[in-house]
C-alpha cells in the first residue's frame, strides 16, 4: 500500500483571484472537514471570527457553524473581517501538509510506507467537537494518531462511532452527578461514507451464534491518517444491535462484549474491504483484542496456514499497549458469552471452545477463570508494553503468572512512555512566545531536547506576563461555566451574580481535572479542612482550587468524591476559592492546563498508569505537584515541579493515605506556596519563573506524543513490520 493511498486530499483547485461565494464557502468546509484545523490556533481562530458567540454554543464546531452561513452570507462577513488572504492561506498549507511526507518519516519510516499500522482504539479524543472519547485513553489515542500525522508515519486507525458518545455530567443542587446522554448531530461531524476500491459504501458483517451483526464503515479524516469508524445503526440490525455503538462504556458485559467483537473483528474486515494491508497492528489496550483472531482466520482463509502458523505469524505483526494496573480496567468475559459471540469464528479458526477460552486464561485449562482481554492481548503479540517506566514494573510483576518460567525481569512486557500533542495542548500565546525565542519552526524539531535549551533565553518578564493572560482567561472561563451552572439549576439571582467576581486571578491557582476514579483520591485535601481553611485564606498568601471530572455512572464512591467537593460552595471559607466545573472534556482541560499556575495529581501509587493531563501542563508553564506515580517517578529530577511523598508506600493503603496527605499539605505550605509568592523588586516571582524554565527544558520534549510515536517507530513497528529490530525499553 502507498503512502498515497492512506493521505487525504482536496480536489477544489486553489486561485488567488476570482474566487466566487461559492468557492470561498467551498474552501472552508473543505478546512472543516478534516481535522487538521484542530491543532492550527490562526485557522481556529479565522472560523472563531466568523460568530464568535455561536462558535461558542455550537461546541466549537466549524462545519455547524458554516452551516448557518449561506455562501453568500459568509462572502459578506468574509469581507467584513477581511479574511480572504487567511482562508486561502490557511486552505494552501492545508494541502501542502496534506500531500508532502516529512522528512522524519522518510528516514524512519522504512517498510511501513507499503504496509501501514492499523492502530486499534475503543475511543479517539481529537477535539471536543467530535464526542467519541470518555477520557485519557481516548485524548491519548487522538494526540497519537495526530502526532502520527505530524511525523507522516504510514497508519490508519480503527474504532468505533459513538452517536450519543460518553454523557454530558450535571450536578443537581446537592452536588451529586446527574448523566445525560445527548444525540450528536451526524451531519455537523467531519465524516464521510468510507469507499472500497470500486467507490461503493462499505458495510461488513459479523457472526455470532445467535445472529449477524451489520456495520457500516465511515471516514473521519485526522490530518494525514484516516480514522475508520464502524456504526451499527443500519435497518439490517436488530434494535438491540442498532443501539451498540450508541454510547461510549454503556451497558452490561454482553453489550461490551458485542461492541469489542464489532471494532476487533469488524475492523479487520473493514481494512480488507478498504483494500488496506497492514504491515503491523497496534491494539490500544485489551478492548480490540479480537482482531488478532480475525487476522488468524484471513492467514489461514488465504494462504492455506495451520492455526499454529496463522497464530505465530499473527503474533509477530501485532503490538500491544496495556494502560491500566488497576484490575477493573481489564475486560473479562464468562464461557456462555464467549461461546454465543466467537463460536462461528471458533468454528472457522478449527478450535475448541476450551482452546479458545485457554487463550484468555492465565491458567489455559482452569474452567472456573473466565476470559481476559488483557491476556488475549498479551499471548498473541510480540511487543507488548506498557505506558510508563513504573507502570513497566508493575506489569511485569502484574502478568507474570503468563510466563511461569521466568524471572519477573524476563517477562516481555516493555514500556513505552506516553506523550501529549504539543500543537493541540500548547495554547497559542505560549507558542507565539516561543517561535519569537526558539524560531517559527520549532515545533517541527520538538523531539530534540536541544531545541528546548533556548527556552532559559526567553525574557522571565515576558514569560509570566503570558502565563497571567492565560490565567485570567481561564478564570473568565470559570466564572462563566459555574454562573451556567447555577442558572441551570434555578438557583437565586444573587448567587448568579457573586459568579461574577469568583476567583481572583492574582492568587496562586492549583488545577485539578481527571476522572474521579477513588484510587485518584480527589478528595485527600478534605482530609484535614480546618487547615485547608488556614491555606486558603491566609491573608498574605492565599490559595485557590478549581476542580473538574466525571465518575463513571456505576460508580457511586467516585460520585460521592463529586459531591464532597462540589459542595464546599456552601461553606463560606470556600465559596470563593474552591470551584468545581461541571462536564470535563477536552474544551475544560485546555482552559485548565493552560491557565492553572499548579496541576495537582495525587493517586494511590502506583495505580497511575501514566498520566497525561500533567504532560499538558508542562506546555503553558503550569508546575507539576505529584504523587511519584506514572510519568512523574520518572519525569521529576527536584528542579522541574514539585513531590508529594517519597516514592513509597505501606502494606496498608489507609497509612499510605495519611502519609502522602501528610505530605501534600507539608509541601504546599512550606514550598509551593512561599516560592511562588517570593518576587523580586519588580513584582516577578524570579526562582518560581526559573522552575518554570526548568519544567519546560526538561520535560516538553521527553513527553511529547512526537517522541512517544517515534519511539513506537523504532522499537515496536519496524521490528513487527520485518524492519530494523531495536529492543523495547524495559527499565
């Protein structure tokens, strides 16, 4: 397959003069509909110009917001902005992007340009204005496939179409989580019908034993990959089956299984009716794990192989990324619903049902262990890994009863640390200040920890300056979100207005934003109020906390979590400095990471498989202050952020948790606080500035999703693919 076969392209021709309404108009859903506008400031920016209060309402979504527009309408207010020079500007490098292949890939790509990666997911997180992700699996399989992008490495992804995604999150008025699912309005997405070779729409079916399951195969273009997305919503399905890929983590364990059955096997299907050969297949976590067996079923279909072989040869090709320690996080399923939904491609592989049950079991022939996954996942590849240096460790020890013959160093699970979008996260006013110090083309170098070296010349000034805008827009944001808030929930006109002066954009701000899962113990600053009361609203040096995330529905001690902080608005020692942002998404978490002066993270080490949210931070100057968990027990070296805690934890989790509470608040009183408060004769906080420096020189580069994709390059899909065989990172 070539490179040109997996790279969208445009067909309006570009012309400097001339241009009617119509081609004007053209020309920006051409922009729209692929989602390389989404990390490009100027080209969001152009469409925020447009109606920047409906830009707003409509979920920042650029092919709504056309739609409002007539060509000629739009014409008009394109002459009004004098946008004409920035539309075709922004549509010509567009192209350009779109039909070049970096330089990076052409001398580390190798054989991936004629066989590509086919890079499994259960959930992309690109933007918010596509609702297909629940959290930070989903954020770090959209930067991945957009970094892949970046780097013109050959991939195209597989997953499902959510038509309700995950749920929009409310608080009634005594703070607890009220979900909402909501339909999303197809035709205001980027997504077209996906074409076989001969230009007919896609559909692929798959079998169970109690019928066939129909989907259709729709394109999202993400720069230069192609994301596939498989719908269930046809009239060939039952109702049951019509509403499959209604919601993100919905229903019961046959609805699970189902949608897993669908994105693994209907996926592999789907690549084949694409014409896609891959070279290599990279399943993001357990989810996609059946796609293994459906590449065995096509060797053995087609080139007359052994199930032995096909497995063997399978294995080989596939890469597998394990995400969680947390044993919840590992799908498993019982013998009846295996049987009901693999039994006819069981029949087809020539196995038995404990055959295929063995291989997802720990122990192959225990009846009483149900299917795993995870354990699929790890039998039938050759690269697995992990996201972290820890998490590595963990894994290992984890899944060690797979190789009962080894010592726990010995057991082939790597790691491959996770990195963030630099152009997706970075806000636009920290890279205008970098391209001025580091040079307009900086980001293309970013996995050079040399280019970040300049960052030390930037002026601390300016630096803080910048810094302080951000904050500002974020607490702009915050007043208006929880001004929403209260008017949604009818509450009284005079609560609505103390909105308007919430926060104080002059006190250090500490964020808080992930999923309230309890082992990410949200609520470790309640541990002691009274002092929190004495950090808050000390009268020299006050502090203030902004809070945002989603527990799952089924998860009642994640919504008390919620609630507990939520309604900390009703005691006045913290009305004004504790808030809580309703609906966490992408949109929230960019205001967040890049406005907040601190990003507080404090797990149950080491549940913290990596963590990305702090990665983000890092690109706006806001410090990390961590439990050394994931990323951060490898990432901080005493000059770059701040530790809650010194690595270790006791045999009973209650002493671990007084002990790191008893760190983080000894911590932030005694160094956050008093350096980011120590200024200097000209009101600038020197050494809190110079450990911002630090943060970005040391860590911007180390944990970028450029990095991370590159190091999947090297170490996973090349030696997959039958290229050049580096070692996966083990330590």
């Amino acid at each position: 397959m070539n490179q040109s076969d997996i790279t969208p392209t445009f067909s309006i021709p570009y012309t400097k003069t001339g241009m009617t309404a119509q081609g004007f108009y053209d020309k920006c859903m051409a922009l729209a509909s692929n989602l390389w506008w989404s990390w490009h400031p100027e080209v969001i920016n152009m469409f925020r110009s447009l109606d920047p209060i409906r830009w707003r309402h409509l979920g920042h979504n650029p092919i709504a917001l056309l739609q409002e527009f007539t060509p000629e309408r739009l014409e008009h207010r394109i002459s009004e902005l004098v946008l004409h020079t920035r539309i075709d500007q922004s549509y010509r490098r567009m192209n350009e992007y779109l039909n070049s292949r970096p330089l990076w890939a052409k001398k580390n790509a190798g054989v991936l340009g004629s066989q590509p990666v086919a890079y499994f997911s259960l959930e992309f997180g690109v933007h918010e204005s596509v609702p297909i992700y629940s959290g930070g699996l989903g954020v770090l399989s959209g930067d991945h496939i957009k970094s892949a992008s970046g780097l013109g490495v050959p991939l195209v992804a597989i997953g499902l179409f959510y038509d309700q995604g995950y749920f929009k999150q409310h608080l009634d008025m005594s703070g607890w989580q009220q979900e909402e699912y909501l339909d999303t309005m197809v035709e205001f997405l980027p997504l077209e019908p996906a074409l076989d070779q001969a230009g007919n729409k896609i559909t692929i079916s798959v079998d169970t034993q109690t019928g066939r399951i129909y989907a259709k195969v729709r394109l999202m273009k993400v720069g230069r990959v192609n994301l596939y997305l498989l719908d269930t919503d046809l009239e060939e399905n039952s109702p049951e089956d019509r509403e499959l890929t209604s919601r993100l983590y919905g229903g019961n364990n046959r609805t699970r299984i189902r949608q897993e059955l669908v994105s693994g096997v209907g996926g592999v299907k789907a690549l084949k009716a694409l014409g896609i050969t891959p070279g290599v297949y990279h399943l993001n976590e357990g989810h996609n794990a059946f796609a293994t067996l459906e590449v065995i079923r096509e060797r053995m279909h087609e080139d007359g192989k052994s199930f032995e072989d096909a497995l063997r040869e399978t294995a080989q090709r596939t890469v597998f990324t394990t995400h969680t320690p947390v044993p919840a996080g590992h799908d498993r399923f019982d013998s009846g619903l295996m049987e009901e939904h693999l039994g006819p491609l069981r029949d087809q592989l020539g196995i038995s049902h404990e055959q295929l049950m063995g291989l997802g079991r720990v122990e192959p022939y225990n009846p009483d262990e149900t299917f795993c996954m995870t354990v699929l996942g790890l039998k039938l590849s050759r690269y697995a890994n992990a996201v972290s240096s820890l998490h590595g460790d963990v894994s290992r020890r984890m899944w060690a009863h797979l190789w009962p013959h080894r010592t726990e160093e010995e057991i082939p699970i790597g790691h491959i640390t996770n990195g963030v979008h630099i152009p997706s996260w970075m806000s636009w006013q920290m890279k205008t200040l970098f391209e001025r110090y580091l040079g307009q083309n900086w980001t293309q170098e970013s996995i050079d920890p040399n280019e970040w070296l300049d960052v030390h010349n930037i002026d601390p000034g300016e630096l803080w300056e910048t810094h302080n805008a951000l904050k500002t827009m974020l607490i702009t944001f915050a007043r208006r979100r929880v001004s929403r808030q209260c008017r949604r929930r009818g509450e009284a006109d005079e609560v609505i207005e103390q909105t308007r002066n919430l926060l104080d954009p002059q006190i250090l701000t500490i964020g808080f934003g992930r999923r309230f899962a309890t082992y990410k113990r949200a609520t470790m600053l309640l541990d002691d109020i009274n002092r929190l009361d004495r950090i808050c609203n000390n009268p020299e040096k006050p502090v203030q906390f902004i809070f945002s995330g989603k527990a799952h529905p089924a998860d009642h001690p994640g919504k008390e979590y919620i609630q507990q902080i939520a309604n900390l608005r009703q005691d006045p020692r913290f009305a004004n400095r504790i808030v809580f942002i309703e609906d966490y998404d992408i949109n929230v978490a960019r205001h967040l990471v890049q406005g907040v002066d601190v990003w507080l993270n404090n797990p149950r080490r080491p549940h913290e498989a990596s963590g990305t949210s702090g990665m983000k931070a890092v690109l706006n100057g806001a410090l990390n202050f961590s439990i050394l968990d994931g990323w951060w027990a490898e990432a901080y070296d005493g000059t770059n952020g701040f530790a809650i805690g010194k690595g270790t934890t006791h045999v009973d989790d209650n002493v671990t948790d007084r002990r790191d509470a008893a760190s983080l608040f000894d911590v932030l009183e005694h160094q956050v606080v008093p350096l980011y408060y120590k200024v200097d004769e000209h009101g600038l906080p020197v050494d809190w500035i110079r450990r911002m420096m630090f943060s970005f020189s040391t860590l911007a580069w180390r944990f970028s999703a450029h990095r991370m994709v590159a190091d999947y390059v090297h170490h996973a899909y090349l030696p997959a693919a039958g290229g050049v065989s580096c070692e996966m990172p083990m330590h």
